[in-house]
C-alpha cells in the first residue's frame, strides 16, 4: 500500500488552479484528471476522494426545467459533462469517497440529488453574482449557519468569499441541507442533512482554490477536512 492519497480532479478550463490548491497543503497527494474528454472514468476506481470543479451552466433538461436554457450561456453548456460528473457523484455515493464540490461542483451536486437551480441570478431578482468588469472576481459576505457541519470546519458565522457565477441552486437536493448564504439569500454551501455514517460531502459555491486570502478558513480550513476525512476513510480500508 502507498502512502500517497490519490485525489480525481474533474477536467475544465481552469484544471491547473484546482490542481495545485489540492496538491498545495500537503506533499503525499497525488492528482488524477478526470473528463470524458480523457475517456478515463475508470480512474475513478484509484481515488480516493474527488474535487468536482467549476465550469459551465449545467444544462438545464438534467432539472426538467428546459424553459430555463435561453437563461444560459449557449457557448458555456457541455451535457457530455454533465453526465460524466453525475457518474462520477453515482460511484462516490455507491462507494463512500469523500466529495468537494466548488462553484459548479455544487450546482451538478444539487441536480444529481434532485434538486434545481437558478439559470441567472440577477434575473431572478438577486444581486449580481458574477466577476467584475476588468475580469477579476467579486467578493462578498456570506453567512455559516452556527449548527451546520460546515460551521466546525470553518469556526467562524461569517467571512468574505469570492465569486465568479452567474447561476445558483434554488430547490435543494433530497437528502441535501444549505449550510451558508450571501446576504441575499443566495445559497452558498451545501452539506449532507444527515451525514451519520455517511463520507464526507461538501459544496461550496465560492473558490477556494483562488481566494486571495489562502490561510482563510474558507480556504485552508476546507482544504484540511477534505483531506482529513481522506485520511480517514483510507484508514479504515487498511
């Protein structure tokens, strides 16, 4: 048995920055990208916790809400994606991999157990959610409910995070609890209602992997718990 931790990072555009976060904190990890692009799902059998990535509107006849595409970006929808991460969150959830999903990682989470989501979040009357004008991305407030799990990995009700989305979850999955929101009510995290027993499941709607506070909690705190609850299960496999 090698002592490396084996981390799947789903393939997009940014592939590099999630790449180094995951690698950053700690020496014994190793990454695999996952895509269909990469024709490579069986790789997924040598991970031992995944990182769902940010990237394109999740299409949205995967929430029978296919009234909602002229509120996507045509150019940024990829259903052969989307149908690989939710094989990716089928074979997590059979065999008990620890799970973080960020930005989009959460909105296909949400769809994979049922839930829905929000196509374009100014239109449905929220503040806007999206980068800046020169490109760089926005920063907000958000809000950790105090009894949430998500709350003892960041030890802390409040902090500034970034964002760079322009849809959010609106139905909750099944099964599915929010554990932080922005001041206007956008959902910003995701965790299991009922985690007993269960491997670690956790989304983010911000980025940690490019906040420009990495020590923050809603960086390295994550960062950590992610890792730890690897750590964990792969003990118990031993």
């Amino acid at each position: 048995m090698t002592d490396k931790m084996i981390i799947g990072v789903t393939d997009c555009s940014k592939f590099e920055i999630y790449s180094n976060w995951v690698l950053s904190y700690n020496k014994n990890v190793e990454v695999i990208q996952l895509g269909y692009k990469l024709n490579n799902f069986d790789e997924i059998k040598k991970c031992d916790g995944i990182v769902l990535t940010g990237g394109e509107d999740v299409h949205p006849n995967f929430y029978n809400h296919s009234e909602y595409y002229e509120y996507c970006y045509e150019d940024d929808i990829d259903e052969q994606r989307d149908e690989f991460e939710f094989k990716v969150l089928a074979y997590t959830e059979e065999n008990k991999i620890p799970v973080l999903g960020i930005c989009r990682g959460m909105q296909v989470g949400n769809v994979y157990f049922g839930g829905t989501l929000i196509p374009d979040i100014p239109a449905w009357g929220k503040f806007n959610h999206a980068k800046m004008p020169d490109n760089s991305d926005r920063y907000h407030e958000v809000i950790v409910n105090p009894s949430s799990w998500l709350s003892q990995i960041v030890n802390t009700d409040k902090g500034l995070v970034n964002s760079n989305h322009h849809q959010s979850t609106d139905r909750t999955g099944k099964g599915l609890v929010v554990s932080a929101i922005s001041p206007d009510g956008v959902t910003e995290a995701m965790e299991r209602m009922y985690p007993e027993g269960k491997s670690f499941l956790c989304f983010v709607q911000w980025h940690p992997e490019r906040l420009r506070d990495q020590q923050s909690p809603f960086s390295k705190n994550l960062h950590e718990a992610f890792i730890s609850a690897i750590k964990l299960t792969t003990d118990k496999k031993d």
